[in-house]
C-alpha cells in the first residue's frame, strides 16, 4: 500500500473502520454461498480491496490491486449499473468476457457505492468459482442495502474527521489568541504605570486650575486603563486553565469598597453614588478581588444606567456572611440579552453601540464563582440591580 496515493489510503483506513464491514461481508458470504466478497476501491485508474472476506484463496489483502482493465467493476463504474451473474458460462453476454475466463469464476455479484454527494467510490462485490442460483432481485435488494450502509459510514466518518480538523484549527487559534491577550496586558502594564505615576507626580506640582483638572483626566484614565487590562488578564488566564486567583484572608471590606466608589466617582462627577454599608464584621475573602467586582458593577451601572438618577449600593456583613448589591436606573435589559449578560464578549450582542471588550460582567462572575458566590441579576422597567452574595 506504500505506492498508494494519500486520499486512497484514507480511503482504504476509513472503510476499515467501519464495524460492520467485516460482518457484511460475512453475511453476502453466507447468504449467496459464494467465497469471495470485498469492498473495492475503484477509480479511473486504480482497483484497491479496502476490506476483504476470501473463503477460496483468491490471494487478496486489504490494500491489494487488480489491474483496472481486468475486473468488470471498471464497467460498473463507468456505467453505473449493477452486475449479477449466475452462472457465466451460460451468459450470453459474459460468457466471453475476459474477466471470468482471467480470474476463473462463475458466479458474480457486483453493486455500485456512492458518496454522499453522489460521487462513485467503488464496489461491494462476490465471485465464486462455482455456479450460483441466486434470486437477482433480492441479491440486488441486499447489496444495495448494504452498499447504502457503507456510504453512510463513509460519510458520517468524513463529517466526524472534518470537525475533529476544525475544532483542533479552532483550538490552535483559541490559544494563540488568549496567550497574544495576556501577552498585550502585560506590555501595556508598564506604559501605564509610566502615565498614572506621571500624572501623580504632575498632581504635587503647583499647577494652575486647567492643567490640574488634565493630570486629574490622565491618573483617573489611567485607573480605568487598569481595570480594563486586569479584566484581560483574569479573562485570558482563565482560557488559559490558570481561572481566578484568590488570596483569602479575613477582611473588613468598608475602606476597599469606599476607594473604589471614590475612584469611579472622579471620572463620573456628574453621577450621585449612594452608599449604605453595615460591614462591622469580616469577611473572608479576597479584598482585591472583592473590589474588583464591585469595580466592574459599578462601572457597568454607571455607564449603562440613567445619568439623572442616583445609584444605590448596599453592602452587609453578618456572621461571615456578605452581600454586595448594585443598583441603577433606566430601561430593562431585554430577555435575551440577559441569558448571554454573564458570557465573555457580549457587549455587542446587547447593545451595539456600546464601547468595551464585555468582559466587566463576565470576570465579576468568575470572581464570585471563585469565592463560592452567587451573582445575579433583577431587570425591570425601573431598574437594574446585581447582587453578589457570599455565604459564610
């Protein structure tokens, strides 16, 4: 089979895959008492066994080669007509055929197989080197039957090697994305902080009012820059089997929870934050993190929700236990939306003509996952509200 052409070797491998191969051709055995039945390969060129069942020593292997002049499965494929021959001596049209006189059989049976798509492939085919008595139109039903079954084989293995050839392609292209993802956060990182110690250090300086407000522009950019960078980061170490990173230790969550309110509030001055907070006890989480997750819902309420209205967040802590909500005005999120609101890469899908990556959702319910919390989502007419809840 070395002198065989790639596509006639796959060929060869995925009829021999195919189960029930041997047992067909066990079967036409059986059933037509003849001592010879194969799976051909044929082409405009070449006549290959794929599989073979040979109870007469016909000296064929899986592999083997007829030269294509000689079998009349040349002629099948030619005229794409089924052959079936009882007795070839006493044929009147292939009692003189060189075939039977080359090869030395009297009975033949031989039916054409096609592609799903209608191509020729080959032959299902017996030969006995002695007379049959076989009733054409059930033989004919038979190995039409059976030529039927291995055509659906061939095709359903075709199907299963191409999609197994695209998601390997998806899966390359999946990881070289997410690794040239973290790659760009990490290099951006050091630009960034370039600019937000920059326009620290511009702050200290004794600048008039207008150049004030723009270093205050550039540190409060910058933050935001920051946050959108570790949501990247968090998004392509969790593609990357790495998921959310937690250091948990008790913490009192007030102070964290204020400066992320007070960050977010320097680069929307025009909005009122409401902030009710009953966190005398500690919780035991991630503070970083937690703050994270409250960054990106504040962040989405502040972008998404009415400007005129205020935004209220709730925090509580009890007994270990925590509760984080945040809630704005404006419309409801339509239904659709909202089964997708926690998916990587969303925003375009609910809305297009909003700005970002639509990743703020989906690494705030990592974060709780991660912690073994619940974040949900209540939209109505009025008013939107995400709740993190963190059992003890």
């Amino acid at each position: 089979m070395n002198n065989l052409r790639p596509d006639l070797l796959a060929d060869i491998n995925a009829v021999q895959n195919i189960p029930a191969i041997p047992n067909i051709l066990e079967v036409i055995c059986k059933s037509t008492g003849m001592g010879f039945a194969a799976v051909a390969r044929v082409t405009s060129e070449q006549w290959i066994a794929c599989s073979v069942n040979d109870k007469i020593n016909f000296g064929l292997q899986p592999g083997g080669q007829l030269v294509l002049e000689t079998t009349i499965c040349n002629e099948i494929r030619q005229n794409d007509k089924a052959i079936i021959i009882n007795h070839v001596s006493q044929d009147a049209e292939f009692c003189n055929h060189h075939t039977p006189k080359m090869y030395g059989f009297e009975s033949y049976v031989s039916i054409p197989i096609y592609r799903k798509d209608g191509a020729f492939f080959g032959t299902l085919c017996a030969i006995d080197p002695k007379p049959a008595q076989l009733d054409k139109t059930q033989v004919f039903e038979m190995f039409s039957l059976y030529a039927d079954l291995i055509s659906f084989y061939l095709s359903a293995a075709q199907q299963v090697d191409t999609s197994q050839k695209e998601l390997a392609e998806e899966r390359k292209i999946a990881e070289l994305r997410d690794q040239f993802i973290a790659i760009l956060g990490h290099d951006l990182r050091n630009p960034l902080g370039a600019i937000t110690s920059s326009a620290q250090l511009m702050l200290k300086m004794p600048l008039d009012d207008r150049l004030t407000k723009l270093a205050r522009i550039v540190k409060n950019s910058s933050y935001r820059i920051n946050g959108l960078i570790e949501n990247v980061l968090d998004f392509a170490r969790g593609r990357l089997g790495e998921g959310i990173t937690l250091e948990m230790q008790m913490e009192y969550l007030e102070d964290p929870l204020n400066q992320v309110i007070t960050e977010l509030q320097t680069s929307w001055p025009e909005c009122q934050i409401n902030f009710e907070a009953h966190l005398k006890t500690p919780v035991n989480c991630d503070a970083r993190r937690i703050s994270q997750l409250f960054s990106n819902l504040l962040g989405n309420a502040l972008t998404h929700g009415d400007k005129t209205a205020p935004i209220d967040v709730l925090a509580d802590s009890r007994e270990g236990s925590f509760m984080l909500s945040v809630t704005n005005r404006g419309s409801k999120i339509p239904d659709a939306a909202l089964k997708q609101l926690f998916q990587p890469f969303s925003r375009g899908k609910v809305k297009k003509d909003q700005q970002g990556l639509g990743l703020g959702l989906y690494i705030a319910s990592q974060i709780a996952i991660a912690h073994g919390g619940i974040l949900s989502v209540d939209s109505t007419d009025e008013q939107t509200s995400f709740s993190f809840k963190l059992p003890a």
